[in-house]
C-alpha cells in the first residue's frame, strides 16, 4: 500500500496544494508516501471555519462528543496495523514500539470520551460575609475557542492525539499542524476524524512550512497554542503569543537514581528500555542514572552487558530494539556531544559509533554536569551512568540542571522517597519505575526549562476551558 | 469555685430539674459540681424546639454560622484552665491531658466555623444520552434535620464537641445527652453556646438517665442519631433507630506493629502515650503491640522500663502520667481480665496490681488471640506486646480480632508500608505513629465491631447533610 | 425461543434446582420461562464463595474490571431485542418502553465501566495544629465487601444492573435477588456475565422465596444490603440488618407543580409519560399533579383528553402505550383505591374501570389528602389533578405527604424554581420536567419514607466503598 | 498623626532611600505621608532574600501560615479606623468605601488562613491500561517560586492583599509594587506583616519607579507574576515575562440588562453604586446599563434622579458619596471621552461637568458602540444607558466589545438568566445585581481584553502552586 498520498484535512476537506511533501523513511529512504503543504490561504480556510465552528461544537451534547470519539477510537483500532507501520516507516520507530503507540493512542481516544461526560463544575456558597449574604455562586466550564496545536516528530500519532482528542471532549475546533518529517499518520488519522459526526471545521491537520505555521503563534483569534517540541522553539512561542494561552510541552534531561535496593534486575531492565526505546528520542528519555556507590560496579557493568545486546535494524522486524535516528543531523550531533564529553575526560563504557543516521546505544560515564551529554538534552540513544554519595546528592546533581520534566527513583525507603518527591524539582517523581514511565491519563508536564502547563487528556481540557462564575440568588 | 451547680441546658434555657445529679471526683470522691437529670418532658421540649429550630438554622447565612462557631472557640479560649480542671476533676484525666483535650475542642470549633463555609455542591452533566439533552444537574447538601448526639465520659468536652460543632456548621439542631459521669464540662460549654447568637432550639444539652436518653434513639422526629460510646451498646441502637440514619464511633483493641526500624526510641515514647495515656480509657488506645522478633527484646525490656517510672497520683498534678480509671468497676473489670490471661498462661512483664479505682500501668505478654486483654476492648491502662515472625503474620494478628478503628505501624519499607494499608482492616492506617493519633479535621472512624461513619469535622457534616438534586435546562 | 429454561446463577456456575419457578406473562398467561429457587445451602454457596472473591475483586486492575464491565454492556447490546422482548414478557411492560429499558442498562454498565478506573481518593494535609506537624493523609476507597442486593419487579433488568453494576466497579462481590415475577431477563444477563472474565463468586443471582432471601438480610457475613423495592418491607429490613449497611430505594407518590408557563404543550405530554408509562408501576410515577388555579381547567381537560386516546393492549406490539399491570392483585389495589376516593367525594375524570389485570390509565381530582390516592404510593396507572392558589401551597400540599423521592416544576420564574428548590422536601427536584425524569449516572433516591441513600452509579459505588487513612509523615 | 513617614518593607526590614516620594492627597493637595522609592539594589536584595526563603516558606507547616495570616488579618481589624483613613486620604475614596475595602481585606487574609490548610492533592489510578498495571499516583502541589506582584491605586489594600495573602497561604514569598499614588496603606500593612513570624525576605512591599519596577516583569528568577492593572500595560507585560506565568487582572466596560423585573427599586440602587462608586475607578465599573425598551423611560428618568441627588464632597465625610478622582488627568481624560460622544451625537442625561480633578456623576445615552464611553474603559463616573429589544440584542451588545470581565442582568426569568449566563462572553455573570458585585472568595477573572487567569484567594494560590505527582505501586 505504500507509497500512497495522503491528502490534508482542511476544515472537513481533503486538500491537495501545489507544495507537495514527500516523507521518506529514515531507515532506508523510501518514500513513504506523499503529502502537502498548507499555504497561508489554507491555513485561513481553516481558521475561518474554526471560529464558525466554535458555537456548534460548544452545544454539541456530551453523548455526542462521546460518541464521536469512540467512533475515532475503535476505527483506529480497526486499522492499527496499518497506523503502526505508517509510523514506523515515516520515522524510523521500531514496529513494536509503534504498535504500543498506537494503543496509546487508542486509549487516549477513549479517555477524552470519557472525559467529555465530565466537564468540571463548582459549587460555591458566597454568603460568608454580609456582602454576600442570600447569594451563591455556581462555575460551570466554557470551551476556550479555537486551539492551535504543533505536534513533534517523535511520537507523530499520540502526540497529536493529545491534542486533538482533549478538545474534541472540551468542545474546542483545533488547528492541528504536525511534524513535517511524520505527517503520514497523523493525515491517515484525518481519514477517520472526518468520518466522526463532528461539524466541519472542528478539525483541521495541515503540514505547513515554519513560516506559514508561525501564523498558529501569532494570529490573535486563536485562544490557545498548544505546542510539543524543543524548548528553544517553545519559549519563543510563548513571547510571541499574544493575548491567547500558552501551554508548552518540551523535553529534557530526565534522572534516576538507583538507592540500595537488593534485587536490581528490574531496575536495569527498566532503564534499558527508558534508555534506549526509540533511540532515546523521547521527552522523558531516561539519559541521566545515579547510581548509589555501594552498588555502582555491577549496576553499571550489567547494565553495559544489556546495552550491548540491543538488537538493531531494520524498524519493521519486530525484533529490532533500535534502529537509526530521525536524520542524520540528529546522530550527528549526537556523535559530538558525545566526542565532546570523552575529549573533557568522560568514558564511553559502550557504544559511540555512528553509521550515517545510526548512533550506537552508548553508556557513559565519568562525566562533568556542564557536558552537553549530562546537561543538554540529548535526544538520542546516550546514558550517563555516574555513581552518588547519597539520594541526597544524586537530587542535588539532578536538580543543578535546568530542566524538570520527570525523575525516577528505585527505592524500599519512605525517607528516600519522601526526600526525592520533596526536592526534586520536576513535574513528576516516579518510585521504582524510569522518568520515561508514562500512562495517558496522568498529568504530564515540566517545570523550569520543560515547560509551562499539563497534559494528559483531563489536564489539557483544563488549559482548554475557561470557568465562568454565576452568581445568584438562592432564595 | 468548685463545687458549682450547673443547670441543664434545654433549647436555649438552663434549667433544673427534681432529679439531682451529684458528679464526683473519681480520684478523691469529692463532689466536683451538680447538675440535674432531664425527663421526658423536657426532653420533649428540646425536641419539639429543635424540630421548630430546623428551618431557621437552615436558613443561617454562613457568615452567622461562622460567627457562631468562633465566638465559642473564643469563649472556651477565654476559660482554657477552668475547661482543663472541671475535665481533670469529673473523669479524673490528667491535667495536661485535659488541657490538650481543651486545646482540640477549640480547634474542632475553628475547623467547623471553616467547615460551615464550605457546604459541598456539584455540577453534573446530564446530557450522557439522548434522554438528557440539554439537561444539566445541581446536587446541593442540605441539613438533614434534628441530631440526637450522646456522647461518652472519656473525653467528655471534645466528643461532644465533635458532635455539637459539626451540627450548627451543618445547619442543624442537636440534642446532646452527656455521660451522667462526666456532664458538667459540656454544661460549661452550654453556657457560650447561650451566648453566641444562635437561634434558641439549636442547641439543648442535657444529662438523661439511660431511659430517658433511649428516646433520642427511638424516636421518629428525630433524623440522625450519632452516638460515640460502647460496642454492645452502640449497636443495639442502630437496630431500635427507625428509619434515622446512624453513626456510631465505637471502640476496639488497636494494634501497632514495630519493623526493624534503626532507632526505636521514638517509636517507644509513642507507644507509652498511646497505651497508657487517660489510663487507656480512650477509643484508639493502644493495646496490642506486635514487635518483629530480632528487636522483639530489646523494644520490650525498654518498653517496661519506660512504663514502669510513670508517675501516678492526683490528676490535677501537672507531672502525674497516670491517675484513677473511671471507677472502681471498671478497675475491677480490668484487673479480672489480666487475672484471666494469666491463668491462661501469660505473663506480666510490669503491673498488674489493683488498688480501688487505681490500675497500675501493665505490660502483658505471652498471651493467646482469644483472651480478654486481646480480642476484647480493655479500655485500661493494660498493653499486650507480643513477637511476630513478619509484617504479614503482625497484620494476620490484628486481623483476626473483630475490630477495626485504627492502626498503626513503624516502618522505613515502602513494601511494609504497602503491605499494612492494603491489608490492615481498620479505619486508618497510622506509618510511624501509634494508632492513637488523632487530629480533629482528619476522617476517624471504624470498620467492623468499631463502628459505623465517620466523625472528623466535615465528614461528620457529611451524614448531617442530604443531598438534593436539581435537575434544569441548560439553554 | 419461548418458553425457555434459566438457570439460576451461582458463584460462576448455572444451576438448578429442585423448586421449579415457571414465569407467566400477565399479559396473556403464558409461559414465558422456567427458572429455579435457590434453597438455603445454594444460598450458602454463594455467600461463601463471595466472601473467597473479595480479595481477588479488590485486588482486580481498573483495566480489568472496565473491561469486564464493557464487555457485559456490549453483551446485551448484541441480544437487545431479546432482551426487551424477556422484559415485556415477563412484566408486560409494553415493549418500546421495554427497549429503553434495556439501552438504560447498557448505559449503567458503560457509566460503571467509567467509574471503575476514577475509584476516589483524597489529600489532606494534618498540620493544622502542632500535634500534626509534619504529617500528611492520604484517602482511599476499598470494597466493602460482599454485597446484597434485592432487586422488585418493574424494571427487572436495570434497576438489578443498577446494583451489580457499581459492585463489579467498586470491586464488591454482589448475590442478586431478582423478584420471583421477573426473574428472566436478569438470568439472560447471568449468561453474558459468565463469560466476562471476572472471577467465580463475584456474581450470582438466585431467584428465592422471601424466607431463604431473608438471609440476605441478617446474615452477618454480607457488608451492604442494598435493597429496591416497597417502603413496609424496604423499613423492616433496615431494622433486620446487624452491622451492616443498608442502602434502600423505596417509593413515592411523586408530585409536579404547574405553574403559570405560557405554552403548557410540553408539560402535558411529558406529564402523560410520567404518569402512565408502564401503567404507573414507576418508583417516580407522576402521582400528583398540582396546577395554578388560573390555567387549571385548560390543563385538566386537554390532560383527560390526551389519557383518553392512549393505547391499551398486547404489550409486545410497539403501538401500546399500556398493558396490564403486574398482576390483578395489584389492579384490585389501585380499583380500591380510586373507590375510596369517590366515596370521599373524589371525581373520575376519565378511567377508573377494571378489567382483570388491566387498570385504565386514570384520573382523579377533588380529593383530600388523606386518601390513599394521595398519600399512599398507588404504583397504577392513577394521577391525582388538583388545583392550587400558588406555588408555596402546592409545595406545602406536596410536602405534607411522607414520601420524599422526587418532584417537579413547570415554571420560567426564578423565584419559583428557587422557592421551590429550597423547600420541596425531596431528593430530586426537576425543573420543567415530571419527577419521573432520571438518566443513570444522576445520583438518585429519597428522603422521610422514601429511603435512605441515594444510587446512580457513581454514588451506588461510593456505599459499596469504604474510605482508610494512611497518616505519614511528609518528610 | 498625617503626615507620617512610611518606610519601603525590603525582605523583613524597613528601610528609606535617597529617593523620597510625597504622597499627596487628590482631594486637597495636602500631603499625606512620605515614602521611598526602592532603587534596583533594594529590589535585588528583596529578590535575592525571597529566593532564599522558598525552601523555609514550603516548609512551614500549615498551622504556621495559618496563624501568621489571622495575626495579620487581627492587625488590620484593630487599626481599621487608620487603615481607612490613610486609603482615603491617598486615594479619595470616601472614607465609608474605604471602610468597606479594610473590612475586605480583613476577609481576604482570614480566607487565606483557611485555605492555607487546604492545599489540594489528588488521587488517581493509574492501572487503566496494562502498562500502569499496579501503579496508582498522588498529585501534591508546591509552591511555584517567588512571585512579583503589582497592584494598582483603585483598592490600594485590598488589591494588594490579594496578591500577599494567597502567596503566603501557598507558600511563596512575594515582593509587592504598589502604586505610586497610593503605597501608604500598602506600607501600614507592612508593619503588622513585619511581626506576623513570617521568614524574612517572604514579603517585600516596594514602592518603585516604573523602570526599576519593570525588572518584575523581566528577571528570569522569579516564577510569576501577577498583575492588577490596565490592559495596555497588561498585555505588553505578558510577552515581556520570559518562562514564568503570567496572572493579568485588567479592566473592562461592565454591563448590566435590566429586564422586565416588576420591581426597579433594587435594581436602580444597585446599578447607581456600580456606576459611581468610587467614581467608577473600578475594574467591575458599571459602565453599560441595556434596559427593556418597554421600563427603559422609567428606568432612565428614575436612575438620572438618583444620580443628580448623589453627595460630593471631602472623602473624609462620611456622607460624601462621590469626590476627586485619583487626578485631574484622568478626570480631563474622561471629559474628553464623554465631549466625543456629544459631538457624535450622544446626549447627557445629567452631569457632564469637570471641576479641577472632579468630575460629576454623568448619564450618557444615545450614544454609538464606537465611541469611547462604550467601547473603552471609562474608569471614571460616567454611565451608559441605552434601551433595547430583546436580551438577545443586549448580550449581542456586551459582547461586541473588546473586554470581558464581568457582566449583569436583573430578571426573574430562567430562560433569559440561561441566555446571558450561556452567552455572555465575561469570567463572571451576576444575576439580579450588576457586575460590580464582588466577594473575596469568589474566581474572579476576565477574558478577551479583561485579563488572564483568577483571583480570589483560593483561585489566585492554585496559580501560585505547581502540581507535583508521585507515582508508585500499590502493593
């Protein structure tokens, strides 16, 4: 079936422009199929029809709102074959990963179905001064208007999913623009949503240059930018916004620390997969791990014993742990922010090799805090394994650094436990899991240079309704 | 001052009656105070006024309730020490036990004027289906009419207290029926109840022979009765109750479980407190100690140590630990329930002397599940301490009995601590603390023989409101 | 397929027994099925196996039971003819009224399958006083245990789906009475929940004689009585009972207030579905009908003219509006009744005949409060129209009487709906709409004689759940 | 005791600078009190000292907090008269308003004190798929950082207040700019603040120049800010404030729809003090009143009557109704604006007429949405009044405006209430009273130009919270 041509959904319409997109496969530069890019009159069409569509989407009964997105769901389902290997082959991820987020992507459907049911309302008494006495107030919740959402490549289907289905169950029209590297699946997702019941115009998904795209920062009749990506291009983001609501999801550095547990076998499995799934480019790829000294040797030198049997390859085997990166720049740079922390003293206990777009699964330690490795977020299939004096230190290098997505800790102890989750700084502790665990319901987000905002459905379609107060009386 | 005659207390009026009560000093037989007996008229008078009290308490702007509240926090701040003595001296509690039980009657005031602000609401859709389209929900709480409250001797102000505060925050009245050992700290309170603005009928508190007293069980007019005192007791109640709802906070044998924690010393000085504290005349006594057998030695020598240089004598010495129970009879009772675990086999490791209403302070071991001291609820300064092989074993003991108010456990495992929630059948789960703890705005009560309901500020308002649904259009 | 054999359902496995139950329909006296009571040691079975699943249902994934519950839902929308025609045989419900009946309870078990995964939890901080410095609680819900639920004959299969349902959610084993009269669609339903995957002993559903389903009530084993059905016998079971809790969903003789609306169309059809749909046989049967003395003629008359053209007839065939009522018991009931009423002077406006088991659709007005029409809960096809001078007098008429389920208003005025809001005495108030209005996620059920708690799934769930403490320290 | 000199509040410490600032009196020119302008090192030493206190704030207990703000809150009441009188005279606002602005913030730091024990926490379940299988979260909130608040010169205390007492119920230390017309209220607050046994460097209380301020908006240290003010200074601050979060509470152009209410006496009193109260230099000003076009002549000569017989004078005197406003600038501003839309075409009722920094009590109609009395923030004693056709014409009105903050209706219908309360594009729909009803618990917040965000305590500490989750294992 590949290659084919996906058309972009504008506003309830399969659009074909003059810019054509062609997406190849990173692994073995096939072309995976072939797309288009939405100019600035497109990009109108949709925003037009958005802001029309803001009112019928507002009264859309809550059974419809679920219905329609349990319609988006099971028709996923249906084809989740065909969704995991249209992501597979547009970004390199290995198939069974890709499976994996499929059903996540499935599941976040299903939880904004749910979620539509439940729009928050609050009950106030306002009697509790003279002022207010006879008088009560009730809050119910409003969709915030039209929500501009920019997805990544690393997650091209549930990413976007995080944005799409949130304001599907908040009642929001959504401008969607995904990666233009993985636009594929996101358009074969179009294919569904357009067959939903929803009003046209409630969704839109345009792969747009940057320069057209920047108009979904910029233009002030959308209410909310919603961006996932790098945190240089998100802080810009948020001062150019203008008057709407920002909500930024970017990466990290993310830690964990390995305290005196007696059986480590789970830990290191765990950490080989928050390590190095999908080549480590992840928002919450596990690239930092503390290790406390008593047990560093055999946790480090396991650990490099299961690096080094990761299998690598071509990413529709289902065998395949790794396979090459999203392009070559990536392991390019990777490769030099590894060479950069081994010229500084630093040691490559395995991997460290690139092949065109492939980096090696690569453990590292010996490293300084100030290394691109340790304090940049590497986005590749990197691990710096560093022994600690204590949980105390290891939250201390953790916190030095300027990111705060989410930290993990192996522990049995409620007082390394109580002291991790109070002075890590990071939207997220997780106890005897990697920082990489994620489920899509929970609330999700960073702190300091991570972001600004949660996901996880019910968190995003907070950021996507405003509470209006009405005040009354009660007798 | 003492003695003083203290008037009932009847819908806003304080009254005498023919029927004398004489409240003595169980440590010296003085008399502390007289008060009177209410019978069936006057009685039926403060239910007659509660019931004519209903609408305008409901009505009470919040700010008035509010007010109301503070005004008796204040009240009893203002007579702290007189509160602390007329406690000391009608139940023979320590003074500096009486003093903290004053301190938590004046904070379950404040949390209940919080509380009075804070009447919960909510807001549903209702447009799930067809058949709600456009349909939305309000659930407002609203008082659910007269509260018969009888309250026990051991903490005769704040369990009380706990029933009063609650009842006007919710918008109640409440007819109040004290211990006939203990009534004249809630008399005392009687008088800044009088005073603090509240619609006469609100409020009635008045000592009643059992027969008397048992109307507020039976009778139909009333809508809830919440009664804190005696198992045996507590539940005949709820069968002879009629169509009222019912709480009752009852008693139990509370166990605490000793992990190979690395410094017991913190752990001991709890355990002292909560085992002998009021003699153990308190609800969530601490009765059954279960230490891990590596520490089992050592944490009892130290244990009996401790126990054994607790000073006794007149409970209105500021340094005296421990003084008479209640009376003689129930020192009686205690001292042939040690008797019988003897018998049966086990051992005293200090105590077990009797000397009229005096029982020393006693540590049991070496006893077996179905003697008195363990499965029955001693209410007396008697702890059993016993070794476990694990956490498991410690949690089966406690299990077993047919208990269940709190708990507690001293541990630094994550997976003990795991375990002991998840398998612990009690109410609460105290980590690292005995289970004695209580603070006034936390959900306390029991499961199994221990109860039924919860007190706890709000959660005590919880059974005193009633939902009401309203169910209109949206558009 | 009919006449078809049922067995009955216990703990996982389809039994029979040696006391056959044949299963006529009331409409024609046929044989719509055959099922068999369970004795006492079938009962005990059950039970025991229960108590053996509480551990393997709390300890059930969220996952697992959503999909459990999803599954069922599915289940009975694959056989919803079926199962509507079982019901309309069984009960002579006529059949489209039978078909909603069934899409309700696909809908409960979805809402349950939701609420599954959203079980509550809560936070609270302890350091309100020093005695809590630098303590923290955290709240969750467990299963109560074993579950009994007794379920009447008018809605056969939803008002049972409506207590086994949230057991499954909350993870409580559930022993389901269906009644002797309507046993079989209940029993079709056993069929899908055998095979969706929950573990044996988490349901069963006998039919039984009253004396053997007694024990539902007193044995001492089972945690919550939750029980459907008339308020004699739903108020002596609460005396019955022991420890455990008792949840009832009695009746009503539920009254809609019309107020001076200008176009009362609406409020006349929904007020004939209110009171006829199934012949009355409706915990919230519209009963009373109190219309403002201006527009009371024009809504009287046109009211008897829409009752006189409603359809009677074979409930099976998709035009009949009414059919006969459960028995003919019932129907010399309600014809007693209605001669009462004329006796003390009442007037037919149309209706008042008997013929077997069939009650014409019926109405009455000038009567008197005391009448059995009025003030008992006639559960026939009988409403009471009466006018009144105001809103405050229809409301003062309603709250007379001692049920207290749920009441409607027709009004546009805010005051109105305000006053009357605050004074109905009632669980529910409906706002232009007849008290018969209820979808299955609304939290439902009444106050005075009309019950005590309230179901619709989520709070169905929260008496089959009980709130422990864990009290830790923070840091 | 006026003039006094009020030192700058710099982390803990009250200090003067070289540059002086004379606060004068709008009314008579005189001076009221001398304060200081803190230069760009006192600001850093305020900054780097609230830095430093983030770790004691997030550990003080929240019986600390609590006592710390009802110490403050006390303070304030017991020096009410002071308090009132420097608002007054620093601002000209009659000295009964200014009574009733300490009364509120007496409230607002009470509140706090509640809510600073109520800090929220959530619980979730985490095992809705296999990949959280076991796994359940705990959300805890901290304290977001230092936040920067400036606060305008309309409610000098209380609008600073609600800034101060939500940081330090959530844990923040906060560094204050007040206005420079008005800091002297501000700075008396300092001085109870100062011994309320707070950390140094929690509060800092700065009087400073716009361009030393501005750093507020700027430095990368701080983590939001939270802004009382004008929408033009409002919005260029938001892209100016770099990562952190941004609170805007700005203006409006409030509305209120006057219905076909049988009784206009309540609503004609409302709608005078929203119009002129403090001569309109109110955020929720009643600018815009829509009436029926049926009432509008009655309405209309009734309000103008009402208006003409207000009192000016001194704000000294407590009969005064209307004086200065805050100076002839913004009273030449207004004139300006009501001269436009005479020329226009607009008519004034009454009024009109500008004396130095007072401007008289003025009704304007006939005017067009265009003009500035409309469309703009007339922060000042002016009124629109304009009849229409239907609510849908005046919500249609309300709506065409830029602004969004709070808006009015007085009806007895619930139609129409369900009208406004849908449509109305405003964070706040006061129902039977104008938009200018404010309590301090209350969310209160505008959309489109009125701002960013809620305040009211509660709402205003979650902004300065940051969720934290924990994930773990159940078992």
């Amino acid at each position: 079936m590949f290659p084919e041509t996906f058309p972009a959904y504008c506003a309830g319409h399969f659009i074909e422009t003059l810019q054509k997109l062609e997406v190849r496969n990173p692994y073995n530069g096939e072309v995976v199929g072939k797309t288009f890019l939405a100019g600035p009159a497109k990009l109108e069409n949709a925003i037009t029809s958005a802001l029309n569509t803001r009112e019928p989407m507002r009264l859309l009964d809550s059974f419809r709102r679920y219905e329609a997105l349990m319609y988006i769901a099971s028709g996923i389902e249906n084809m989740k074959q065909l969704f995991a290997e249209t992501i597979c082959r547009e970004s390199a991820k290995p198939i069974r990963y890709a499976l994996a987020e499929v059903d996540r992507s499935i599941q976040t459907f299903r939880v904004a179905a749910e979620e539509s049911r439940r729009l928050p309302g609050e009950y106030l008494s306002l009697d509790w001064t003279p002022a207010g006495a006879g008088k009560e107030a009730w809050v119910k919740h409003f969709p915030v208007g039209v929500v501009a959402g920019i997805a990544p490549f690393n997650f091209p289907l549930n990413l976007a999913v995080h944005k799409i289905a949130p304001a599907i169950a908040a009642g929001c029209p959504i401008i969607l623009k995904p990666s233009t590297s993985t636009p594929l699946s996101t358009l074969l997702l179009a294919r569904i949503i357009s067959e939903a019941g929803l009003p046209k115009g409630a969704v839109s998904i345009l792969p747009m240059d940057r320069a057209t795209g920047n108009a979904l920062v910029t233009d002030s009749r959308l209410s909310l930018l919603s961006f996932t990506g790098s945190p240089v291009v998100g802080w810009k983001m948020k001062a150019a916004a203008g008057r709407k609501k920002v909500v930024l999801e970017l990466g990290g550095n993310a830690g964990v620390i390995i305290s005196a547990i007696p059986d480590i076998e789970e830990a290191l499995n765990k950490c080989i997969t928050g390590a190095f799934s999908y080549s480590g480019q992840v928002c919450i790829h596990t690239q930092l791990i503390y290790v406390l000294k008593a047990i560093f040797n055999e946790f480090a030198s396991r650990f490099v014993a299961k690096t080094t049997v990761l299998k690598t390859g071509d990413p529709m085997d289902p065998a395949t742990d790794i396979s090459v990166m999203i392009d070559e720049e990536n392991a390019c740079r990777v490769e030099s922010w590894v060479l950069e922390a081994v010229e500084g003293g630093a040691e490559i206990l395995c991997g460290g090799r690139r092949n065109g777009g492939f980096y090696e699964p690569t453990v590292v330690t010996n490293t300084k805090p100030g290394m691109n490795v340790c304090c940049s977020e590497i986005f590749g299939p990197v691990v710096v394994i560093e022994p600690v004096e204590s949980i105390r230190d290891a939250v201390g290098q953790i916190n030095q650094g300027c990111f705060g997505l989410q930290a993990g800790i192996f522990t049995d102890s409620l007082a390394e436990m109580n002291y991790a989750f109070e002075h890590l700084e990071a939207g997220g502790v997780i106890v005897n899991d990697v920082p990489t665990f994620r489920v899509d319901h929970m609330p999700y987000g960073g702190i300091k240079n991570s972001g600004l905002g949660r996901e996880g459905v019910r968190y995003a379609m907070f950021d996507m309704l405003e509470p209006k107060l009405l005040v009354r009386n009660k007798y």
